[in-house]
C-alpha cells in the first residue's frame, strides 16, 4: 500500500480500552489507485480492523456554484459537465429540469426522446465502468475494466459523432437539446442498444459466480435500509437496500411513464448486492432504450420561442431532481428577476452517499474498506464541486 | 412530484402538534410553486421530528440543505412631507416637499431544506430557518439528528456560508482546509488576488 502510513501513540484509549495490540492512524489517500480521484479517508486501526474512519474531501473544489452564480442561466450548462465527469448527459438533464421548472418552459417531444436515449446510454457507460472499478479494486486487475471500458468507448463515440465531445457533451438546453440526431445515428444507438445484452452475459458468466467475487462482497459494508433513507443514500445504493425508490418512477419527469422497466431491488444492501443492482439496472436502461428508439417521432428539438441567452426568469424559485446514474441529482434555483441566478446549488449524490461511509467500514478491515468505498460510486468532480 | 399536502395543512398540523411554534407561510410566485415554510430556531428540531414520524406526512428524507445569503439591502423610496419653507419674500409657508428616505433592512443567512417522502411518494416541503444577523449570531440549530442526511450539507452551510448549526455531532470545514478565515459563498466575499500565493498557500 502506497498510502502514508503515521504511527500514533494513543496511550490513553489503548490503556482504556486494553487492547494488546498497536493503535495506527493511517491516511489512506489523497493519490492512491483506490480513492477514484483525490480523496482521503483518516482511518484508524486496532490491528486490521478499522475503529475510525473519517472521508476527508475538497482537494478538487473549485466553488462550481459561485462560478455559476456568476455566469447567465445558459453558461451555467457546460459546467455542469464537469460535475460528474463521467455522466455530462444526466447532469444537463438534471440542471435543464431545474430551470425548465423555474421559468415554465415546455419541452417538445423528440427532445423528451432524445433525452432519454441519451440518459439511460449514460447509465450504461457509467454503471459497466463502476462494476470494471470495483472488480480492479478487488485486484482483478485489468480484464473487468477493460471489457466496460470497450462498451464505454462505443457509447463515447455516439456521444461524440452527436455532440463533438466524448464526455463534455454540453448538449442539452433548457426547453430541448442542441442539435438533432440523423437516422444514421439512431441506427448506431439501436445497434449499441441490441448487442449490450451479449455484453452483459458474457461479463456475468465472467464475473457473478465467481467465488472470489463472491467471498470478497457478500456480506461486507451491509448498509440497512432505515439507515439508508436516513442518510439521504440515493441511487442504486439506496436499493440495493431493499428500498424502492427510483425518481424514472416517482416523480415521471420528462416521459419515464411511457415505457415499462422494473425497478431492482437488493436484499442484504451489501457490496454483492449493490453489484448486482447495477448490473439489473443495465438490463432494465436497454429495455427503456429499445423503446424510445423504437417510438422516438419527428418534430422540432426545441421551441424556437425558447430564450436561451439573456433568459430573466421571474423571481422565484425552483428545486428540480432527477435519477441520475450515481443517486438523486438535484439543483435548487433562486432568481431574483435577473439573468444569473442568486442561488445556485447542486445536490451531488456522490457526496451524500459517502456519509454512511463509515457505518459501513466500522469493523471490517484494510482491504474491505477499499471495496466498500469502490461499491459507493464517487466522482470528485461532484463531490467537490 | 406531486405535493399531496399543501403547506396549509402542514402548518395546521406543525402548530397543533408542536405547541408554541412560529411558521409562517413564504410564497413562491415561480412557475413551480413550490411554497415554503419558515420555522422559529426554538422549535426547529421538534418540528422536524414531527415531520419525520407523523404518519400522514411521513418527512423521511432530507434530500438538500441549502445555504442562501441575503446581504443588508437599503430600501430607497420618495415620501412626501409637509414642511414650512419661508418664502422669498419673508412669509412662513407649509409646502409639499418630496424627500427621499432610505431605510436598511439587515441581511440575514437562511438554510433551505427540501424534504421528500419515500414512504408516502410526496414531496417537495420546503423548511426554511434564518438568522439573527450575518454576523456573530449567524446561529441555526442543527437538524442532523433528526436527518442525517443534513451532516455533510450543515457542514457544507457551515464551511461557504458561516452558519453555526448548534447540535450538529461534527462541525468543522468540508470543502475548503482548516485554518481558512472567510466564507466564499457569500455575496460579499472578495477572492484574493490571483498573485497573492500567501493569501492562497496558508
């Protein structure tokens, strides 16, 4: 392990609680293969079992909301990108809505389509990089990864040929999306959409029973379900609790009632389940692709009526949420009248979602700590803003 | 998202419940109509308890705390008076003059909450709680140990904007390091220059 490593005398709780064994306080991060990004978590040790842990976080803040503060309604959006740099698509939706719902502004219906072929591909690519992530963390070292990263390149390049940016898409607008889509790429998104199944088969023969897999994730960082809803624990983490909660569903925004998906739900709300939750989820995205590309009608992208520059909506204020691929991704909107808005805050699911992190590690040693941590789906991009 | 109660019968129900509490109803005029509450800090985590536990509303989820800042505004308006003016040629006269008054309204920090049902599916309520002033009582009681999901947002509060949340188990900066004086969310903080590395480095 390349994490610093500082020994601590803790004379007084070792005597108090008269362990036998050293006391360490590790810190494990900034800069480790294992912490997705920059982050730090102060741990400390009685032996291999973990007593304390403390997720310490910021080394990537850029006040993302003071900038937006700053900037008009339309600016705002390719900042939003780099919240969640791996889900640009979601997290536009997610500011789009927020606005559309500020200012009372209508979406027409081939960008409701669009919107959510590009979403639920979103989920896809982010959900086979966690499951590659969480597998390199257990030291299967390579082989997942890659296999999601090849499925993750096909979508990047649809999102490419769309947009011109792989993953700082900067595609949608409130009222609609940038550009439409060809036939042609219809056509590529169906072809992406009928050969991931094949994917998934092939990566759970791989993976589901392996017993390695297994003996590593079943049973570890067991999350329960009071616990999560208390702690604002969103996404596929919440139901791999057995909580059924999932915004496509609760809230039908955009046009989520029109097609028929479940919704998987876990039993134990350990590492395995939240594994396989992700793993259900994709299955359910393909079937909500197949529909949308199979019923997506002609029409405008965006109301032609639809301010983008200079949009002054009347004060007020509006909170808009969607399911993004990590939780519940929120952004609440105050306006006073002007172009740029007077408050403007993300609810980043990555960061709440690590608040049970240490209720999850108290216990259970080094090594689980790092699959735990893989289970919950951080980006730094998000939680630090 | 539909909003089954209206906050209305919230209130009733808050004030019938929680004995003593101070709501009051803040309207919003925005497409989303999404109305909020503004609670007293006494009763604040009474309040919040029984929006968790009471079994028709059913509060479980805290899903965002937010923290707004409202600066000292000067409200400026023309009042007329009546005042006597001599005229030029020496006579007292009472005329109509037109003053302008100014008048400060002290500023204020607010956190915002969105809560949401996951039980019942209903939501948003939106709770509101305010401060003394933005300085030495910018005090809130912290509603953590009623949601824990308010941990990582209070400290958030705390660390941008300067919000005491008394009660909260673990207060201290979360995004910016230990040792950092000001709040950079507030809309009167001035960054340091780009050059001055001591300012940035400490």
């Amino acid at each position: 392990m390349s994490a610093m490593v500082t020994r601590v005398v803790l004379e007084e709780e070792e005597s108090a609680r008269g362990v036998e064994g050293e006391l360490l306080e590790i810190s494990m991060g900034p800069h480790h293969p294992s912490t997705h990004g920059v982050f730090r978590m102060d741990v400390r040790l009685d032996g291999e079992r973990v007593t304390r842990l403390k997720p310490v976080f910021g080394y990537l803040h850029r006040n993302h909301e003071k900038i937006a503060e700053k900037a008009s309604y339309l600016a705002a959006i390719p900042y939003t990108d780099r919240l969640d740099y791996l889900c640009s698509m979601t997290n536009n939706w997610g500011y789009a809505l927020a606005v559309e719902k500020l200012a009372g502004i209508p979406v027409p219906e081939r960008a409701e389509y669009i919107r959510v072929i590009t979403a639920e591909l979103t989920r896809l690519q982010n959900h086979a990089s966690l499951i590659g992530f969480l597998l390199q963390d257990m030291g299967a070292s390579g082989t997942p990864l890659m296999y999601a990263f090849r499925e993750r390149e096909k979508i990047l390049d649809l999102f490419e040929s769309l947009t011109g940016a792989r993953m700082m898409c900067n595609y949608m607008r409130f009222g609609g999306v940038r550009v439409d889509c060809s036939s042609e790429w219809l056509e590529a998104a169906q072809n992406i959409a009928s050969s991931f199944p094949q994917f998934l088969d092939e990566y759970e023969q791989l993976l589901t029973g392996n017993e390695i897999l297994m003996a590593r994730t079943q049973g570890v960082g067991a999350l329960s379900a009071e616990l999560a809803v208390n702690a604002g624990i969103t996404g596929p983490m919440l139901r791999a609790s057995g909580v059924n909660y999932d915004l496509r569903k609760v809230d039908r925004y955009g046009i989520y009632d029109r097609f028929t998906f479940r919704v998987p739900l876990g039993d134990h709300g350990d590492v395995y389940d939240r594994y396989m939750i992700r793993l259900l989820e994709m299955r359910e995205s393909v079937k909500i692709l197949e529909q949308a590309l199979a019923a997506i009608p002609e029409g405008p992208i965006i109301d032609p009526k639809t301010r983008l520059r200079g949009l002054r909506p009347k004060a007020g204020e509006a909170y808009g949420r969607i399911e993004g691929p990590k939780g519940e991704l929120g952004f609440f909107l105050i306006s006073d009248g002007s172009t740029n808005p007077y408050r403007y805050k993300v609810r980043p699911p990555s960061m709440i979602n690590l608040t049970v992190l240490e209720d999850m590690c108290l216990g259970r040693n080094v090594a689980d700590v790092v699959v735990i941590l893989g289970s919950v789906d951080i980006v730094m991009g998000e939680v630090d803003r | 998202m539909t909003q089954a109660i209206s906050v209305e019968e919230i209130k009733a129900a808050m004030e019938a419940a929680v004995p003593g509490c101070r709501a009051e109803i803040l309207r919003n005029e925005s497409p989303s109509a999404q109305h909020s509450l503004l609670i007293d800090h006494e009763h604040a985590v009474n309040v919040a308890a029984f929006l968790r536990d009471d079994m028709a509303l059913r509060l479980d989820f805290c899903s965002c705390v937010s923290g707004v800042d409202w600066p000292d505004r000067e409200i400026t308006e023309k009042v007329k008076v009546k005042k006597t003016v001599t005229t030029p040629e020496g006579e007292a006269q009472e005329q109509d003059v037109e003053e302008t008054r100014k008048t400060m309204i002290p500023g204020f920090l607010e956190a915002v909450y969105h809560l949401f049902s996951i039980e019942k599916k209903h939501g948003p309520v939106v709770l509101r709680m305010r401060t003394v002033n933005r300085g030495g009582d910018a005090r809130l009681p912290s509603l953590t140990p009623v949601w824990r999901s308010a941990e990582f947002q209070e400290r958030e509060a705390f660390d941008l904007y300067g919000i005491v949340f008394e009660g909260h188990p673990d207060l201290r900066r979360i995004l910016m390091w230990e040792g950092f004086a000001d709040y950079p969310m507030r809309k009167d903080y001035v960054p340091p220059a780009e050059d001055d590395v001591e300012a940035v480095a400490k």
